[in-house]
C-alpha cells in the first residue's frame, strides 16, 4: 500500500472514530474541528515527534494569547469611546505581535501553529453563545474557550500522531503478515521498528506539503 493510501485510511478511519466521540460522550468537552484543525497542523509542521511537541505547546500558548485578548477587550472600558471594532483591533494587533515575537524563542518558534490557536480561541468566543463574557472566560469549565481548545487542540495533534503510526503499520510489508498468520496483529506491532514509521511520516508530510 502507498503512503498517500496508508494515511487516506488512517486518517479516515481515525477521523471517523474522532468524529462519533466528540458528538457523542465528549461532547462539549472536546471540539471536533478543532481536533481535526490541530490534526492537520501536526502534518504541515513536519508530522514527526518534534511536530507533536510544537503543536501542542504553539497551540496552546496561541490559544492563551486569544483568551487574554478577549479578556482585555471585556474588562477595559474603551470600546464605548474607541468603538468595539477599534479597540478590538488595537488589542489583537498587539497580541498577535506578541504572538511572532515570542518566535525568537525555539519552543514557541513554530508561528502557523501558534496562530491556529489563536484563531480557534477567537472563533469559538465569537459563535458560541454566551462564551464571550467574562464569566465564560474565567469559569474553570468547557465552557471557556481556553480550556476546550487547548484540549481539543492537544488531542488533535496526538491523532495526527497516532494517523501517521497507523499509516506507518499500513506500508510496512509486514502488513502482509496480518493476512497470513493467525496472530498476526502482534506480530505487525512487535516487528515494526521505529524508523519505518518516522520514515513514512516524513513522506506523508511531503506529499501533503
């Protein structure tokens, strides 16, 4: 099987599994776009153990530059003699600023992921009902955006992660085994060693790069 067909099923199928637990039991505790966002950044960032680190933590700290923003743009008064549209834009032209400066520093350096935090926090606030208000934003529920995406964001990228190993197993020859051997899924798991799988993520992230 190819790479580009190894990870079409991976993913399908792991897409599928994501998709009935968010909608099901982990509803509001787990976003499914969100997942599926943090999913696909886990591959454009290189879809290796190092993209899975900045996934989580650009994601996460993008996702608590947007909460303060929002928190900021609620608690201080100007929007009555700026208008909403100017100060709102004054507070996010500063924390996105911020957002690319902290590039400077290697753990938070990978800016598409730091943004697609960011992006997440603010768009869950803004079509949610009821999320944009300082007491959504301070409740230590699910009910703040801080808190359902960077949890959802950080599953979303331990199902890319889990998509390319899958994906992996799928090319390996010994896949054949699996067909031949009556306990041939342990036999797939143990003989599979690593490099093949980190090599076939890094041909998986090639192909959709």
């Amino acid at each position: 099987m190819s790479s580009l067909v190894a990870l079409s099923v991976s993913i399908a199928v792991l897409g599928g599994i994501a998709t009935a637990l968010c909608l099901g039991p982990l509803s509001g505790i787990v976003l499914i776009w969100t997942v599926f966002i943090a999913w696909a950044c886990y591959f454009a960032v290189g879809g290796d153990q190092a993209a899975l680190k900045n996934t989580i933590v650009c994601g996460v700290v993008g996702a608590v530059l947007a909460w303060i923003a929002l928190v900021i743009i609620l608690a201080i008064p100007l929007a009555g003699a700026l208008t909403l549209p100017i100060w709102a834009g004054l507070v996010v032209g500063v924390t996105v600023l911020v957002l690319c400066l902290l590039a400077h520093i290697e753990a938070l350096s990978t800016i598409p992921a730091t943004v697609l935090g960011y992006a997440s926090v603010a768009s869950f606030a803004l079509t949610k009902p009821d999320a944009l208000t300082m007491d959504a934003l301070t409740s230590a529920s699910f009910n703040n955006a801080l808190i359902v995406i960077a949890v959802s964001f950080a599953l979303g990228a331990l199902c890319g992660m889990a998509s390319g190993k899958l994906g992996g197993v799928l090319t390996s020859d010994k896949w054949a085994d699996l067909i031949r051997e009556p306990n041939g899924i342990v036999l797939v798991v143990t003989q599979l060693n690593l490099s093949e799988t980190s090599s076939f993520q890094d041909r998986a992230s090639k192909r959709i790069n």
